[in-house]
C-alpha cells in the first residue's frame, strides 16, 4: 500500500514533468475506491504571462497515474 507522502512525491513529479515546471503544490489528497486522488496547484507561463493552473492527479495502489486533468484558474 502506498504511504500518503509517496502519493505526493508521485503527483508532484508526474505534474513538474508533464507542466515543465517547479513550484508544484499539493493541497489535498484522498484515498478513495483503492486509488489516491491528488489535487493542487501549480505555475504555468502563457504567452510570458504567469498563470495559476489546478490540477487534479489519480494514482492507483500500485502507484502508476490512472487519470489527470489540469485547469487554469
């Protein structure tokens, strides 16, 4: 069973890497129907304009990202 801080090192990864960015928050996680359901926030640059954009990541019991959804703000 995944801990609830391998969840978050999972997420943050998944979104630095699939965003190219840093400064990935986590701001709720829950564990739900046996998968992890991550959400937060993080920065994203249009255009040079700095936006805020949510992001929600599912991972499941085995670790692996199931579904992701990403949203600006």
């Amino acid at each position: 069973m995944l801990r609830p801080d391998n969840v978050d090192d999972i997420a943050v990864e998944f979104v630095e890497k699939k965003r190219k960015v840093t400064g990935v928050n986590v701001v709720t996680k829950e564990h739900k129907n046996d998968v992890w359901i991550v959400k937060g926030t993080c920065p994203i640059d249009l255009s040079g304009h700095p936006w805020t954009e949510s992001f929600e990541v599912v991972i499941d019991r085995k670790g692996r990202i199931t579904s992701s959804s990403f949203n600006l703000m």
